[in-house]
C-alpha cells in the first residue's frame, strides 16, 4: 500500500495549506469516496498531461502511478468491507 500512502500523505500535505481534515487510516466510507473523485480529477485528460505541459512519457508514468493507487485502494476496500467507488477516468 505504499502508492496509496503516498497519495493520501499528498492530498495531506496540501490539504495542511487549506486546513482540510487529515486522512488517516483506518478509512472510512466517505474517505474512499473521497480520494476515488480525487483520482477521477487527477486522471482527466487536463490534469494528466498538465494542459500538455509535459511530455507523453510524463503523462504515462502519472498514469500508472494513479493506477497503482487505484489497485491499492480498490484492496484495502476487499479487505475492509467497503465498496470501491467507480474511477471513471480509469
């Protein structure tokens, strides 16, 4: 789980600037939901190739980064009893 770990201490880090909650293990329901829209915006097609400001390698690598997180997120669901919300992005 360590893709997913370092996606949440991200979304951490710069929710800190906003002071957002903190996401912290164990997950609930509403975290899941939460970081699945999160990852559905990070994998739109602007976002993912940062409106074409890096090269399509760049954009390949985000995009098996986020799906290693989704995989990750979608085991700790399994694992835990929680429904994994759709990534349509993915």
């Amino acid at each position: 789980m360590k893709n997913l770990q370092a996606y949440i201490d991200q979304k951490n880090s710069w929710g800190s600037f906003f002071n957002s909650p903190q996401i912290n293990f164990p997950l609930s329901q509403t975290q899941v939901n939460d970081l699945a829209n999160s990852l559905d915006a990070d994998l739109s097609p602007e976002n993912l190739h940062c409106d074409g400001e890096i090269s399509r390698a760049q954009a390949q690598n985000k995009y098996n980064y986020y799906g290693k997180v989704i995989k990750e997120l979608d085991r700790y669901c399994a694992g835990q009893g929680l429904t994994m919300p759709t990534v349509y992005e993915y």
